[in-house]
C-alpha cells in the first residue's frame, strides 16, 4: 500500500463530496495506520453560527463511549478490583430490576456483552453532582426484562450505566474521574472530556437533524451526567484514535507504558453472543465483525443530532474513525468507509445483502402483530407489494422529545426470517430480523423482533 499521507487529497475530495450529497453539516475522519495518521475535516460545525469544522473540533462520541467503559472494567477485573462472574448485586447494593431473578443473577459479562435481557433505553436526568450514577441505578427497580439473562443479545444501554457505577465502587472515585484518572490521562487525550462545560472552552460540534426536505437545523444539547459511561464522552477525532491505538498495541501507550493489561485487552475481543440475522458477534465491549475477510472492531455512536463511527483493524494495525454532527451521518461514513478500505486498507465493508425477487417474500401473517421494547412499538404488517412487510415505528413521548418521529417503512425479504429497508429520515440501511419461538407449542410463531441491534417482544 503507498504512504498514508498520499490518501488525503481524495479523502478531503470523497468527505467534502458526502457531506454535500447527504446534507450533512460536518465531519473529521481519522485513519490511522501503523504509525501513520491522516485526519481531514468539512462542513461546519454549527450552522446557526457556520464556525468552521477542524480536525480538532469536538463531538459527542455516543455509544463508543461503551468501549471506554468496558476498557476500564477490563483493567479493573485483571487488577482484582471487580469480578467479571460474579452478580452485580453483590458489589451494587443498589441495583436492582423488576425481576428478582435477574437482580440476584446478573453479572458484568452479561452487560458488557449485552445479555442481560434489561429493558435498555431507560434515561432519566438524575442531576450534575457525583452521585448522579448512583441515583440512576437505583431507579432500575421498575426497569423490566426483555427475556432472560443470556437468552440473546440485545443492545442495552442501562447496562453500562450501572458497569460505570461499578468502576465508582470499585475505584471509589466518580465515573469522569475514574476515566480521567485510569485513561485519559495515561493516554494523553487532551480533547477528551465528559462535560458541556469542559467541551466549551474548545471548538465543538453541535448536533443537527432534518426535515422534510433535508434541510439541517441545530439541535438540542442533552448530555446528563448520569450519561457519561453509556454515551456521554465528547472528544476529538485524533483523541479517538490515540484510545484506538492503546488496543492495537495491546494496552500501550504511544509513549509505550501499559495502560491496560494485554490480557484485558485480548478478552474484550472474544466474542460472547451471536448477532441474530449475522455472522457478527459481540464481544465485552466490542462489536466484531468484518471487512471481507479481516477482523474488525467497531462501535458506533448516536446521540441528538451526532452520529459517530470507529473502526479497528487489528491485524493490519489500522483504524478508522469517522465523526458527524447530523443524524444522516451514517452515508457520510459509508461513503469514507468504502474509499479507505479500497484505497488505504485492501479491505472493503459488507455490502447490503441481496433481497429476493418481487413476489417471493414469505407469507406476511406469520409476522403481522405489534412488537415493543422500552419507548417504543413497532407495527407489522403486510406491504402493499406483494413478498414485503410494511413496519410503522411508533416512538413514546420521550423519543419523540429526542427528535424522533413516527414513520413507516417498507421492509424488503432477503429470506425468511431478514429483512432490509431504508429509512429515509436518516438515510440508513437496517437489518431486522424476525426470531423464532423456541416453544412447542408454537412452532411457527415470531417471539422477537430484532431492529437496532435491539430485541422487541411480541404482545399481540
């Protein structure tokens, strides 16, 4: 491959070109290979202010904040500080959900990897002092289940917050200073932080969703403290890259000082649980999946009006990291993918799977019924052309104050339990999936649907 630097002309060309098609304010990208680094940046930052984007402007990383989390509950298990088996329970007095088995049973392997079968998407603004983790989990209680603890996999954001009360229990410092203490500094990332308040003193990205016609506007800043472990970091592009480093090197430093044990390192990349409706699995912390046939680790991030991505290569020593400031983001790091997997790394990633010919989608009564997780219903039934399923998501008051809004899309077979559809709002692609009942007595029946990377049950 040639220098890494020779990519940046069309790297600039392929970002400034996404941006403009898919209406998407800003972005910095971020490829780091070997010891080489490229970092490019377009668009604005803000457009209520049109404060150019930098490569060292600010965003909300969202859910690649789980990695950080998992990385400090890794280095805690191999420093005897927390038990990976062990429930919660017994180190969390204060945890608790509706169901007592699950209370007494849960573990920081099963939230890590997202098994705990926890109702995932509760937030509640529990304040700005220390103890806002601590009030948050103590307000699990009527927090139900999905199915039980290591049935399958399901997204669950709850989960990490109450792994980041475990980091305050078991370091006895709060979450951001934990982090701070344990990585940031270590780690030198200088544009990394967890607050507003520290994110305003440099240049930041404001989050921005669309109307009908595409058209951005700027929208709310909502980061609680609570937050901070599940999605709250706000960080750079470059800083992004300096943590994916650490993984790469086997929990070394640039500086070559071991920040995390390789042994923690190594096992957040065992895979735990099966993706339904992939070849993907999740490991503690990561999502493993692949670009044709190399390993990758990944996490994306979305929060109001910010969508982040961060891709790690392990073999080819390589990561890529892309960071928006819009809810369509995920076309702008399509797009940059594919470029720098052609052109920088010998690898692509997975294409949209093929759907079947018009007509010979499976029969749509056996999955018309309403499916529901936390905030949200989902209703299904068959689509106007014949072999598809028509999927209206109906968003509680909580969603809809996020941004989001109801909507319906057209669900397109690829055999017969997946399905593919576009959702035009934020230009994604989603996978849904439709599981089976394990029970006898209804063979035929669809227990889950899995949109999101998340379970919704059947009711009805």
């Amino acid at each position: 491959m040639p220098a890494l630097e020779t990519l940046r002309p069309t790297l600039q060309s392929t970002l400034d070109a996404s941006l403009k098609t898919h209406a998407v304010p800003g972005a910095v990208v971020g490829v780091l290979r070997g010891d080489e680094l490229v970092l490019v940046a377009g668009g604005v930052a803000n457009v209520g202010t049109g404060v150019e984007t930098t490569t060292d402007t600010l965003f909300q990383l969202g859910s690649i904040s789980k990695v950080y989390t998992a990385t400090l509950v890794l280095q805690l298990v191999h420093a005897g500080l927390v038990e990976l088996d062990e429930p919660v329970r017994g180190a969390l007095q204060e945890f608790r959900v509706k169901d007592d088995t699950a209370t007494l049973t849960i573990t920081p392997r099963q939230l890590l990897a997202h098994t705990s079968g926890i109702q995932g998407d509760h937030f509640l603004d529990c304040g700005r002092n220390p103890d806002a983790l601590w009030r948050y989990v103590s307000t699990l209680e009527d927090v139900g289940q999905l199915h039980d603890p290591d049935d399958m996999f399901s997204y669950c954001n709850a989960g990490y917050g109450v792994l980041g009360r475990l980091v305050e229990e078991a370091t006895g410092d709060h979450y951001a200073r934990a982090l701070q203490r344990r990585l940031l500094r270590p780690l030198a990332l200088g544009h990394t932080v967890t607050q507003a308040e520290q994110a305003i003193v440099h240049r930041v990205a404001a989050g921005h969703h669309h109307d009908d016609q595409g058209t951005p506007s700027v929208a709310p800043w909502v980061l609680s403290r609570f937050n901070a472990p599940i999605g709250g970091i706000i960080a750079s592009a470059g800083d992004v890259l300096t943590f994916a480093a650490m993984h790469l090197r086997g929990g070394r430093s640039v500086e070559d000082r071991q920040v995390v044990p390789a042994k923690a390192i190594a096992e957040m990349r065992n895979g735990e649980v099966e993706v339904p409706g992939t070849d993907d699995e999740w490991g503690l912390g990561w999502w493993l999946t692949k670009w044709d046939d190399q390993p990758v680790l990944a996490h994306d991030g979305d929060t109001a009006g910010q969508r982040t991505f961060l891709r790690v290569l392990p073999e080819l020593d390589a990561a890529v990291v892309v960071l928006t400031n819009s809810t369509r983001g995920t076309a702008v790091a399509e797009d940059v993918f594919a470029h720098v997997g052609k052109k920088a790394l010998g690898c692509v990633p997975p294409e949209i799977p093929d759907t079947l010919p018009p007509g010979e989608g499976p029969d749509a009564d056996r999955y018309t019924g309403i499916y529901e997780r936390m905030h949200q219903r989902l209703a299904i039934a068959g689509g106007r052309d014949e072999g598809t399923l028509r999927m209206t998501i109906i968003p509680d008051e909580l969603f809809l104050k996020a941004g989001m809004r109801e909507r319906t899309l057209t669900l397109h077979p690829v055999d017969d339990q997946r399905f593919v559809t576009l959702d035009p709002e934020t230009l994604v692609h989603h996978l849904v999936v439709m599981v089976e009942s394990d029970e006898d007595d209804d063979p035929d029946g669809v227990s889950y649907v899995h949109f999101q990377r998340r379970a919704h049950a059947r009711i009805s």
